[in-house]
C-alpha cells in the first residue's frame, strides 16, 4: 500500500508541542525521530518507485519504522 509521507506530528497531532520540545531538549529523542522520519522518507521513495528494492527489504524498513514509532510514542506518554 502506497502511502504519504507523515511526519511523527502529523500522526501524534495531539503530542505536537511535546514532540518540539523533546527534539531540542533531548538529544536521544532527537536522534530517534531524526531517524524516524529519514526511515518514513526511504519507505516512501520506495512505494512511489523513485528508488528500487526489493520487497524483503521495504517490509525490514517499514518493520524498523513501527520499533521507532513505538519506542517515540513511549517517550511522548512518559
């Protein structure tokens, strides 16, 4: 399934300012959401056909993306 780009505030709207804040007061969480959002980027190269790879490969990046997600979305609820 083809899908947008979507910034961790876009799917967290309700965590927006929490997620500014942590991105200049947390270097671990910044470092996290920097990859994050490099991750959603490649997964999306990869749907539209901008980049080529194969299969097994966006299911790992997309598999990475849902660790990361989870792993930001537990630092947002803390």
């Amino acid at each position: 399934m083809i899908q947008d780009h979507h910034p961790l505030a876009k799917d967290f709207p309700e965590f927006k300012d929490k997620i500014h804040s942590l991105k200049t007061s947390n270097t671990h969480f910044a470092k996290l959401e920097r990859e994050y959002e490099d991750l959603d980027k490649a997964i999306v190269r990869l749907e539209t056909g901008v980049e080529h790879g194969s299969s097994s490969e966006l299911e790992q990046k997309k598999q990475q993306r849902v660790s990361l997600k989870d792993e930001l979305y537990n630092m947002l609820k803390a």
